[in-house]
C-alpha cells in the first residue's frame, strides 16, 4: 500500500522524536516548577536535560530494567523506582545546568516525573506516540 494510502497514520520518527523531546522538557518543567530543590540554569538546559533523560530512558533504562528483574520480583517493582531514579542521577550529571538537591529531593522528583508519565498515558494527545499506546486509547 501507498505511503499515502496507509490507514496508519503514524507519525514520522524525527515527529516522534520531537514529541518526546517536548514531553520531557514538559515533565521535567513541572519537577521544577514543582519542588524547590530542583533548579535549571536556563531553558536551553532544561531542554538539554530532556534529550539526555528521554535517550537514557529509551536505551539504558530497559536495560537496567532487564538486568534488576529478579530483584524487581522479590522487591514487588520498588527496584525499578531506583533505576527511574537513577535516570535522574546520571542526566544531572551530564547536563551541567541541571541541579538536583539531595536524596529525597531525587525521590520527590521520579515521583512526580511517575505521576506526570501516568497521567500522559492515560490522556489522548500527541504524546501517545506508539502503536500499542493509539490502539488501547482507539478501544476505550
């Protein structure tokens, strides 16, 4: 079948790349309009953050994801909280304008980055990127 005649109508890949580009500079904005021990320098950083955390979260995360599944059994999923949490800790790292401060302040901040993800799966719109995310929402 023509591109053109496709009934899919997914969107091209530097399309989806650009959404979630936007999604988590949009997440990452709330943490830190949210909690005050989160800081960004300016928006280039806060944008610069978003790229590092959402190609760390496409290819390292599900392979830590993969490696801490026996100790995501015995621990009912709380060691996957961790590794979201270190997906925090290494894109500060990187991303010399971002400033995260101290433990808990991590922890309040892979909540809300949780919460904010949840709520975007569970609301239509261009973030819904990927074929299993369109057909559920086409089935409801």
């Amino acid at each position: 079948m023509p591109a053109a005649v496709r009934r899919d109508r997914s969107p091209s890949l530097p399309v989806r790349l650009g959404i979630s580009w936007l999604t988590n500079a949009l997440v990452l904005a709330i943490v830190v309009a949210t909690l005050d021990g989160v800081h960004v320098k300016d928006a280039g950083a806060l944008l610069a953050a978003a790229a590092v955390f959402g190609v760390l979260n496409t290819v390292l995360k599900p392979v830590l994801r993969l490696v801490t599944l026996p100790l995501a059994v015995l621990t009912l999923g709380i060691a996957w909280f961790f590794v979201s949490l270190l997906m925090l800790v290494i894109t500060r790292d990187i991303v010399s304008g971002l400033h995260i401060q101290g433990f808990w302040t991590l922890v309040d901040a892979t909540l809300i980055v949780w919460i904010v993800n949840l709520v975007l799966d569970l609301t239509p719109g261009p973030w819904q990127i990927t074929k299993s995310r369109r057909k559920g929402l086409r089935r409801k």
